[in-house]
C-alpha cells in the first residue's frame, strides 16, 4: 500500500479551531462556523456539538451527498434519506465499529438501495479515511 493509498482522492481540506473558554472552541471553514463543546458533566457548557458527534455528522453528510449524487447520475429518485450514524469503542480506544443506518425511499428498488449504499461506503471520502489508518500529525 502506497504512502497515501489509504487517503481518499480529492483536494486538501482545511479547517481552524479556536479555544473560546472552558471546553468550547468554534471551527471555522471558509465562511462556516460550528461550536464545539462538551455536555455539562463532562465540563462544557453544552453549548456545540461535541468532537466525536462532528465526526459522525460529517460521516452522515458525506455518505448521503453521495448517495444523492450516485443516484442523480443513475436517474433514480430519491423523495427521503437520512442517516443515523453510531460509533462504538470495541477495545479502549483502539478499535471502534462505525454504524450507518440507512433509511432512503423513492423510486427504486431493494437492490437500487443496496447498490446506492455499497457504492456510497466505497467513494464517501469520510467513509474512506475512517477505514484506513490514515498517518495524524500534530505539528508546532
């Protein structure tokens, strides 16, 4: 495997997260912002979504965006879709299982669906990036 055969194809993306107080920080890109924070026991003030649900959240939006884009070039019809998306710790913080549940009607068929789905897991670039062990620097 080559030195960025795990990454998905694509341009760089780029985000900065600033520390505001306590455990709330707001990540900026382009001209979009996001409050990051934790819930109250775990000493936020609830005011943002928490790192991991960010996570997930961009795991949803990129599986549907290309479900919806697959579908619109195989002139399918999709009139609902959405995702629920979980992640499990299987061994510390080692191993984790992500779970996207796929609800999606329109007009097509049970194998339209699964077909939309493998081919979603396979070219969603979040997908891609979160089945590898993609190299993460922190760098000063």
């Amino acid at each position: 495997m080559g030195k960025h055969a795990c990454c998905a194809s694509g341009g760089e993306s780029e985000v900065t997260v600033k520390w505001i107080e306590k455990f709330q920080f707001v990540g900026t890109a382009r001209e979009h912002s996001v409050v990051i924070d934790q819930k109250v026991d775990e000493g936020g003030d609830n005011t943002g979504f928490k790192p991991t649900e960010l996570l997930l959240t961009s795991l949803g939006g990129c599986m549907g965006t290309t479900i919806l884009t697959i579908a619109k070039l195989q002139g399918i019809e999709i009139t609902e879709l959405r995702l629920d998306v979980k992640v499990e710790r299987l061994c510390g913080d080692v191993e984790w299982k992500f779970t996207v549940n796929v609800h999606i009607d329109g007009k097509l068929s049970q194998e339209d669906k699964e077909k939309l789905i493998k081919a979603a897991e396979e070219t969603c670039k979040i997908s891609s990036i979160l089945r590898c062990a993609c190299e993460v620097r922190s760098v000063f």
